[in-house]
C-alpha cells in the first residue's frame, strides 16, 4: 500500500517538474517585451550604466565615439551631456502612449513597429511612429530607434 501512494504522489510531481524545466526554457524575453521593459525604466528615470545595457554593442560604441562631439557642441561635460540625454529620453517617453503594430524576428534581428499617441497635449496632427531595429547579443538588444514626430 505504501507503493501505491508513492507512485501515485510521484507521477504528479515528475509531471510538474518537467512542466516547470520546459517553462523555464523558454522564458527569454521577446524584443518586444525587452523595449517594452527599457521604455518604463527611461520612463522611471533609468541611469546611465543601465540604459547602455540595452543597446548593442554597435550602438554603445557609437554613442561612445559621439561624445567629444557633443560635448564641444554643447559646451558640456560628459556627466553634463549624459544627463541631458537621459532627462531628454524621460521627458519624450513620458508624453507618448506606444502600441505595438508589428514584430518581426529573422533568426537573430527582429523589426518593431510601434505607434505612439502624444498625452501631454503636444499632439501634432500626423502619425507618430517608432521603428526599433534589435539584434540578439545573448538577449535582445536595440541596435536602432527610429522616431517620426
């Protein structure tokens, strides 16, 4: 009689064992949900550090080399230049509603497509869009951002 219970208690737990490994297998994120997660964080006020870990490597060695640049435009420090970018993106990001209208994964690139609605009352009467290029660098990254205003 012990057996039988044993097996009987055993079947359930190795099913929901394996159910629980073949979920956890699958739990990388989409590109979508990867933006979608860095918009609220640009959103909440994300730092520095943080923001460059969702880009690509391509991307943050652009941005890098950039900055002398912004600098003697400026007339900024780096400190100075970044905090401008980061409150810039905050305050953009929080004027606009996003809706995913496409996404598009090719092996390891993937295409989004958002529309974006103005909610602070600088809407201009054309259709605002966001074109995100991604490439997976184990795990999504923005490799590009494209904005219509």
């Amino acid at each position: 009689m012990l057996r039988r219970t044993s097996m009987k208690l055993f079947k359930p737990l190795s099913l929901s064992v394996i159910l629980v490994l073949m979920i956890g297998c699958s739990s990388e994120k989409t590109p979508s949900q990867v933006y979608d997660e860095y918009n609220t964080k640009v959103i909440n006020g994300i730092n520095f550090n943080d923001d460059k870990a969702y880009y690509s490597k391509r991307k943050r060695d652009e941005v890098e080399s950039k900055f002398p640049e912004y600098m003697k435009k400026m007339d900024k420090s780096r400190e100075e230049v970044i905090e401008f970018y980061l409150n810039f993106s905050r305050e953009l990001a929080k004027c606009k509603e996003l809706g995913l209208v496409s996404e598009v994964i090719n092996g390891e690139e993937a295409i989004l497509k958002y529309s974006q609605k103005d909610i602070c009352g600088n809407a201009i009467n054309t259709e605002e869009r966001q074109l995100i290029r991604m490439i997976n660098e184990g795990g999504w990254k923005i490799d590009d951002i494209e904005i219509s205003l």
